[in-house]
C-alpha cells in the first residue's frame, strides 16, 4: 500500500523492504475522480495495482498492489479450500440423501413384497405397518385386504370341499342307482323269460292238445287263434327280456351281443346299419361291456326316433387301453347346444350316456348338425391306473 501526494511524492508506504523498483514511475497518470487499475511489472514481479484518488485528488492518491505470484498462490489455496469444503457438503447430502430415500422406500419395499405375496396365494405372511403416515394408511388398508381375502379364501375353501364331497356322494348314489337298476332288469329279465315263457310255452302245448281234441272245427280255429296269440306274446316277451338284459352279454361278449341287437333293429326299424369292430371281443370288463351296450341302444334308439337316417355305421375299436365306440348316422342331424333345454324338458336319454361314462372314466361326444347327420362317441379306459384290466 502507498499512499502518495497529487504530486506522487510518497506520503507513507506498507513495504518493509522498500518500494520496489519502477513501481511509483508506472501507474501515475490517474484520474482525479476514478480509480485506476494497472499491471506493472517490477523487480519483484508483475504486480496488479488499483489507484484511487483521496478526495477527488486533493490529498493525494492511495495504491493498493498485490504481487501477482502472491495472487495465485492465495487463489489457488482458496479454490482448494472451496473444492474441499464443496467435495464434503456433497458426501454429507449424499448420505443424509440416501438415508431419507431409504427411510421413505424401505416400508414402501416391504409392502410391495407383502402384496406380491398376497398376489402369490400366501395369506398368512406378516404385514409390518410403520408409522401413521400414508404408507402407514396403506400397511393397514394391506392387512385389511389380506385377512378379508384369508376369510373369503377359508370360506371357498369349505364351499370347494363341501361340493367335492356332494360330488362323491352324487356318483356314488348314480352308481348305485345304475347298479340296482340293471339288477332289477336283470331279475325282471330272467322272471320273463324264465317264469312267464314257460308258462306261455306250457299254454301253448296244452292249447295244441285242446287243438287236437276239439269237438267240431270252430272250437278247434278258436283254440289255434289263441295258441297262436300265446306264441306271438312269447315272441315279444323274449325280446323284452332280452332288451331289458341280453344273456348273449355276459356269456359270449360283446361283439356277438350287438350283432344279434343289430339284427333285430334292422328287421323292425328298416334301416341298415355296418358294423366294424376291431380287438374287442375279450378286454372289455363286464361293466365297460353293459355300459357300451346301452350307449348303443340309446344311440340306436334315437335314431329310430329322431334321425330318419337311411344308414347307420357302427365303429367298435379296444387298443391301448381305451375303447371307442362311435355310431353314426346320416339322419336329419340336431342342434347340439339344445341338449341342455332337451334335458329339462325330461329328455334324459343322451344325459344318462354321458353320465355312466364318466362314472368309468370316460367321456361321451356328441357331433351333430342340421342336415349332416349324427355322430355319438364313447371312449372309455379299459384299464385301472395300474395298468390293470378292469373287472
Ligand atoms: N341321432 C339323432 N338324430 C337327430 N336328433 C337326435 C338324435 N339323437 C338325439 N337327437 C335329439 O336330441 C334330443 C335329446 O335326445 P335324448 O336321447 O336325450 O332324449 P329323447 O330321445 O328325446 O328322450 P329319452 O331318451 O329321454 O327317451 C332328442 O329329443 C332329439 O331332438
Ligand atoms: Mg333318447
């Protein structure tokens, strides 16, 4: 620092080792009511210099100087102390960032775990709810969700079994209700053939001795009009047992049983019907034999009854374990979504199918349509999961 007269005679100066040289010759024609600056160069280096006029110049003139070298070396200790103070303001922000991230996403993360959870089925995992704030709100709206899903879950869990095991009963009761019935017919079989044929057949040979013996012609027409009456209700009483149970079934199989059924729907209905059967004459147990055996009459029946079909191609295969009977026709054909109303009118024959095949394990199809004919389908499994034959 000097500080000089207007004349720039030096008043008073701040260096202790003197002025250095060329300094007070540089920077002397200042203003008299602005400050100056200027880079002088001297024997101790470029020097930067503001001069500045005391009271517009009438006292004199004060000039602050500051060597350059100086200048940096104070720079750059400074921008150092900036760079550093700077540096641990912003690792302190980081962590101090980073902690209330994590205090504000850590809850936040554990609820979205607790929904995936509960999106995975698992109800009774623990929901930690922090705090009373929103996230908070929402761990309890969370628990809330949970334990009302948990109660619902319970409860379609009860239904689910409840059903399962009305279902088991059901089948149960369908299997009994096919059991007794097929018995039934069996009996009622077996009685007509059995008890009512041979009555009829003893009828019949009496009524030929009465013939014989007759007094006059008439009496004797009389008594042949009712033997022959008693040999055509004989007739009809054998087809009935055989419809109600074909002995033909059970003691030669059933191949030989549908081909006699086949025989006589062929002589009573008209229509023709081709059957092609291949490996099934001995794996069927006698259940999978029954059941097949109605599907056909059902089947033949219906056609008799709706299809007006002019032919009819029956399909008999056993290989690997399955049968598949498929019988088809040629008939009108029919709307198989109406099967549904067709049953709740009371038409049960095609219900009746499907349900003794899946009391076997097997499935009934049905293809049909206008004008295309019909085509019913029964697979059915011949042997137990064992890889043992049934019956
Ligand atoms: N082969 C067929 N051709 C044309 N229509 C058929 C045939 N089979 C079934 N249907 C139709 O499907 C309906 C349902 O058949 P389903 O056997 O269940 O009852 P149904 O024969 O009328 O009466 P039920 O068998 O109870 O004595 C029939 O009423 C008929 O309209
Ligand atoms: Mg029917």
């Amino acid at each position: 620092v000097v500080i000089t007269d207007f004349h720039d005679k030096v008043l008073a100066h701040s260096m202790v080792a003197g002025i250095p040289q060329g300094l007070l010759q540089a920077n002397q024609k200042g203003s008299a009511d602005t400050y100056t600056i200027q880079r002088i160069r001297s024997d101790e280096g470029i020097i930067r210099e503001i001069r500045m006029p005391l009271e517009n110049g009438t006292i004199g003139y004060i000039r602050v100087g500051l060597r350059e070298s100086f200048m940096g070396q104070e720079m750059a200790a400074r921008m150092q102390k900036f760079l550093l103070s700077t540096l641990l303001v912003c690792v302190v922000g980081a962590l101090f960032s980073s902690r209330v991230t994590a205090m504000i996403t850590n809850p936040l993360r554990s609820l979205a775990d607790s929904a995936r959870k509960i999106r995975d089925g698992k109800l009774d995992a623990a929901i930690s709810v922090t705090g009373s704030d929103e996230v908070g709100m929402l761990g309890v709206v969370l628990q809330d969700m949970q334990s009302s899903l948990f109660k619902t879950n319970t409860e379609r869990n009860q239904l689910v079994e409840e059903l399962c095991h009305k279902e088991e009963m059901h089948k149960i009761l369908l299997n009994k209700v096919i059991t007794i019935q097929e018995e039934e017919r069996q009996r009622i079989s077996r009685e007509l053939h059995d008890e009512t044929g041979q009555a009829l057949a003893t009828l019949m040979l009496s009524m030929q001795i009465m013939a014989d013996s007759a007094l006059d012609e008439k009496q004797r027409k009389i008594i042949m009009g009712s033997s022959e009456l008693a040999a055509n209700t004989l007739q009809h009483i054998r087809s009935l047992a055989v419809e109600l149970r074909p002995p033909l079934l059970d003691d030669f199989g059933f191949v030989a049983a549908v081909n006699k059924y086949i025989t006589a729907f062929q002589t009573l209905h008209g229509i023709p019907v081709a059957l092609q059967a291949t490996g099934a004459e001995s794996l069927v147990s006698a259940e999978i034999n029954l059941a097949l055996y109605r599907i056909l009459q059902e089947s033949l029946t219906n056609i008799a009854k709706h299809a007006a079909a002019s032919l009819i191609t029956i399909t008999l295969i056993h290989e690997k374990n399955l049968a598949i009977l498929e019988i088809a026709d040629n008939g009108r054909g029919f709307d198989v979504s109406a099967l549904k109303q067709a049953y709740q009118e009371n038409h049960i024959g095609i219900f009746g199918m499907k349900e003794r095949m899946e009391l076997l394990g097997g499935k009934l199809e049905i293809q049909s349509e206008h004008g295309q004919g019909t085509t019913v389908r029964a697979t059915v499994p011949t042997a137990t999961e064992k890889g043992e034959q049934n019956g």
